[in-house]
C-alpha cells in the first residue's frame, strides 16, 4: 500500500481555502483523502459532535498530551487550544489516506519541524479587491471587522514563499484542478514510487 502525503493548506480569510477542500474531498476516491479533525478544550456547539468536528478535551488531558509531545502543531486561541494529533496523522497516512491540515503559517512551521516530508500549499486571492469583495460578500462582519481581517491578510500572505505550491485562486475549477495534479504529481515522484513500488523495480532490475 502506497503511504499517504501530509498536505498543509494555508491562505487569508476570504481566499476560498476551505470550498476548495471540500471540493477537492468529494472528487477524491472515497477513503483516499481526509481533512485532519484537530483537538480542541473548547465547548462542543449544538451541532458540533465529538470526533466529527472536533475532538473535545479538557485543558487538563490537552496538556497532558502536550507534555508527552503528542501533537504535531498546537496554539492558544481565546484561552482555548487547538492542536493537531501526532499519532492520528501517522494512523491515516499509513492506511494510504492523504491528510490535509488546514491551518496558518505559524501552525505550518511547527509541522514542518516534525514532518518534514509533508507538503504545503499556498493560496493566494487575484487581488486585494476581489478578498475584500469576497469577505463583504458573507455578509458576516462589520466594516471594522473587515478591515481587520484585511491587516491580517497582508500580514498571512508574506508568508507565501515557505510553501511548495502557490495557488492563485481566481477561477475556482482552475484552482481546483490544480490541486488535484498537485495531488497526482505526489504519488509519482520518484521517492513516492520507490517506497511504493519497492518489489517490482527490484524484480525489474533483477539479473
């Protein structure tokens, strides 16, 4: 069995990172790609459920995990954490699965410390106007809010050029199909083909 790839997807608020997830997700051959479920002490929604959306722990089992270096990236976010789980990640990528991790550039550093194997993806909007037409559009925020989350933007999207692969999200059907030869060019590189293929070059090769 082919072992999976670790993908991490970053981009602004507003980018479209998340459509082209969930997009990319329904294309996929089933069980051949995940989005990882991240831990998290913060309190279940109404319609979130334990290992769907979330795993939900307390602040006392988090640390716990965080102290026996369970997680492969963590943060504190309104005195909450969010972290991603080490030996999850290993189970799915094991069984073939590609994981995508959808998390910042800050979350992506630590990642790469500890899997240095995994691949990441930028995403980019077209422009500053079409981010702010886009955030507009949700019709969510507040002009301040907005205009917060376009600072952030700018300040997110400096750090392009610490990722494998840049996306411009313009056209959506083009910016996913992207992703997926990205997808496809991963199982074929050389190191993918060699793990995976180990036996048959051999007995190609045999004399």
């Amino acid at each position: 069995m082919q072992q999976g790839q670790l993908y991490i997807v970053s981009a602004p608020s507003g980018a479209g990172k998340s459509s082209l997830i969930a997009a990319l997700l329904k294309q996929v051959t089933a069980n051949k790609a995940q989005v990882s479920i991240s831990h998290t002490t913060r309190q279940p929604r109404p319609s979130e459920e334990h290992g769907v959306h979330y795993y939900f722990s307390s602040v006392a089992e988090f640390e716990s995990l965080i102290e026996r270096g369970l997680f492969l990236e963590y943060a504190k976010v309104f005195d909450n954490y969010y972290g991603t789980s080490i030996p999850m990640i290993e189970q799915s990528l094991a069984q073939g699965i590609d994981v995508f991790l959808d998390i910042d550039w800050q979350g992506a550093q630590q990642v790469r410390l500890k899997m240095p194997d995994c691949k990441s993806i930028f995403i980019l909007p077209p422009s500053l106007a079409e981010l702010e037409r886009r955030l507009i559009g949700r019709g969510q925020d507040s002009a301040e809010v907005i205009a917060a989350r376009m600072e952030k933007a700018i300040g997110e999207m400096e750090h392009y050029d610490e990722y494998d692969y840049l996306i411009i999200n313009d056209n959506f059907e083009q910016s996913l199909a992207e992703i997926n030869a990205i997808l496809i060019a991963e199982k074929v590189t050389l190191k993918a083909q060699k793990r995976a293929r180990q036996l048959l070059i051999q007995q190609l090769l045999a004399k």
